[in-house]
C-alpha cells in the first residue's frame, strides 16, 4: 500500500501547431479553458496538481494558478514531452505516485483519475485506463520510479517506462471516451465542446 500525496502532473508544455493557436486557452462550451477542465478532472482524484509550461504563457500560467494549480514555467519544455514530465517530477517533491495527464484532454473523467489514483494507493508499480482494450490517459507511476521519470527527455514522453514495466501495468477497464480524446485541431474542440470535464 503507497502511502503519501498522489501527484497529479499536467503537461501544458506543447506548441500546439496543430491547432492554429493557443488550445490550452481555447473556451470549452461553458468558457471554461481546456487547460483548466483538464486541471479540474485532474484534481479530482490527486491530493496536488503540478502543471509544467514554457515561458511566454502568462495567461496560461495565471489561469492554472487560478485553478490551484502549483506552475513550473522552463524551457525544458520545448525539448518535448519527456523533458516536461521530468521536470514536473523533479519539482514534486515527495509523493507517494505521479498521474501524468496532457493538458489538451479536458474530457477526461474526475472518476476515471480517482481509479488510478487508488490503483497506485494499493501497491500498484504503472496504472492506466483502458476503454474497449485501448490505453488512454491519465497514467499513474508509483514513487519507484521516480529517478527513470526525472532522467526523461526529449519527446517521447513516458512510453519507455511503461513498456519496460508492461508486465507490471495495472490495467482499468472503464467507460470513459475522454481517456483517449485530445484536442489537437479546432475540429476536435467543437467536438469535445459539450462534453465538459465529466467530473
């Protein structure tokens, strides 16, 4: 059994070209920013939220502030996914597990970030949700790994960790779209707009 605070790490680093602007900004339905919904279903199931940005976001940053995120703003950021997310993990502190959520999937479920949360609550070593067999996000690392987190770089994210654990991944079945629906185009926003945050 983990004991200690759940982590949640939102990685709001990214350019988003895709997009044609700012999509960690753009207003949900009810106004809400992605980023911030996202940061709300985060919270949700995480004791903290530590969201990681490059420089030149001030409304970005005073946004998530605003959500009670605590920020990091580096230029690792623009070295990519995995340079992100160890520097979020490096400015944790100590935690008892990190949930690792991009900010661009604001449709993600508050009680589908509870699951794995307590997936890592019970002893858990990597838990992600799965929909119909297929693995979306948040995923959840125990304190064990923090040093192969923290060495990450460049932008492959945390798929490395994952695959040399694979035999070691708690896999939740849930019903929950937003695991694997992110924002990457103006198209995707119109589609995600009604949905919220599911919390």
């Amino acid at each position: 059994m983990a004991s200690g605070p759940i982590c949640g790490l939102l990685l709001a680093g990214g350019e988003g070209r895709r997009f044609g602007g700012d999509k960690l900004m753009a207003a949900l339905a009810d106004g809400t920013p992605v980023a911030v919904a996202t940061a709300r279903a985060l919270a949700a199931g995480c004791d903290r939220v530590v969201a990681v940005t490059r420089p030149d976001r001030d409304p970005l940053v005073k946004a998530l502030r605003g959500a009670g995120c605590e920020v990091v703003v580096t230029a690792a950021c623009r070295r990519g996914m995995g340079a992100s997310l160890a520097a979020a993990v490096a400015a944790s502190g100590a935690a008892a597990g990190w949930l690792v959520l991009p900010a661009d999937m604001p449709a993600v479920a508050g009680t589908t970030v509870a699951a794995v949360a307590a997936a890592l609550r019970r002893g858990s070593l990597i838990a992600r949700p799965e929909l119909d067999g297929r693995p979306g996000h948040p995923v959840g690392f125990s304190a064990e790994l923090r040093e192969a987190l923290a060495a990450l770089d460049g932008d492959t994210g945390a798929r490395g960790v994952v695959a040399r654990h694979r035999d070691a991944v708690a896999r939740l079945a849930v019903d929950d779209p937003g695991i694997l629906a992110d924002i990457d185009t103006p198209a995707d926003l119109v589609r995600l707009a009604g949905g919220g945050n599911g919390t």
